[in-house]
C-alpha cells in the first residue's frame, strides 16, 4: 500500500487522533492532504474542530475532577499551572479561544482552566470558538501550503510521495522532540 492510499484510508482517523492530542502538525499535513485532493478540505477543518475541541474538553474535565492528583504526580507543572491562574483570572474568554496557539500551554492550559473557577459552560463556548478558528485556520495553511509548493516543481505529481513521505516524516520527529522536551521538563 502506498502513502497516498494510506491517507485516503486513514487519514481522517489519523488527523481526529493527531488533534485530540495536539493536533498543529496534524493539521498542516492534512490540508496539504486535502490540496492533494486525497482528502477533503471541509471534512480536515470539521474533524481538526471536533477533535481540538473534545481534547480541550477531556483535559479540562481531568484537571476540574483531578487537578491536585496532577499537581502532585507532576510537581514540576505547578510553575506553569501559576503562571497560568495570573492569566486566568485576568483574560479567561481570551485565553481559552487561545490556549491552542500558545506552544507550551496546548495540554497543561485547559488543565489548569480546569482546576480554576471558570465556568464549564463558559469554557465550552470558548473553547468550541477556539476550536473552529484553530481547525480552520491551520487547516487551511497547510491547503495553502501545497499551492505554495507548486510554484516550486514543474511537475508536482513527480515528487509528491516523496515529499509526502518527508513531510510525515518531519512532522514524526517533531513530534517525538516536543515529547521528550515536554517530559525532560516536567520530570
């Protein structure tokens, strides 16, 4: 089987559990997908919505039930769960429409939102907000993205797989680098 099959088969699946977890580079790569004609455009952005949108509600829901279990099996996100309650208390709507775009803070905010006195009603609609800008925005820059690459090659048919297969494997090690950097933190 080969990669463009692959995305056709899996992609969707693929992107709803990229953006349940994080989702940014996910994303580009299914709007490049979508550009590529192998998925489809509205279909990335309502999946990358709902899957953005039910992982900010799973992590709020943990931090709101088991914030302090958190806190004391990772100690070393109390300075950020801190830092984060400053910002809470001061922009809550704005920071929950936010929180996807700020690198550091995509898990551990709705977290600590969770653990704040911030309504869940009120977080819902925000977060529902966010999402449909996040899944819609990055979506559609991974789209433009694959125009943009067209500019570049004559002939884009001839070296899509492998750009593909580069693009997957770049997005991987990014991935495996905000993990480790993530875990080397907060252990």
């Amino acid at each position: 089987m080969n990669y463009p099959s692959l995305i056709e088969h899996y992609g969707y699946f693929a992107l709803l559990a990229g953006t349940l977890l994080e989702g940014e580079t996910m994303l580009v790569l299914a709007g490049f997908a979508a550009f590529q004609g192998y998925l489809e455009l509205h279909w990335v952005i309502v999946i990358a919505l709902f899957g953005g949108f039910l992982g900010d509600q799973i992590y709020f829901w943990i931090g709101r039930r088991h914030g302090a279990w958190v806190l004391s099996r990772f100690p070393r996100l109390m300075p950020v769960v801190e830092r984060a309650d400053l910002l809470i208390a001061r922009f809550h709507e704005l920071l929950i429409v936010g929180i996807r775009f700020l690198y550091g803070f995509r898990t551990v905010g709705p977290l600590a939102l969770g653990m704040s006195s911030v309504l869940a009603w009120r977080f819902m609609l925000f977060n529902l907000l966010g999402a449909a800008i996040w899944a819609a925005g990055i979506g559609t820059a991974g789209y433009l993205f694959g125009n943009a690459l067209t500019l570049f090659f004559n002939d884009f048919k001839k070296v899509e797989e492998g750009l593909l297969a580069t693009m997957l494997f770049l997005g991987f090690i990014v991935w495996i680098w905000r993990r480790y950097r993530f875990k080397r933190r907060f252990k």
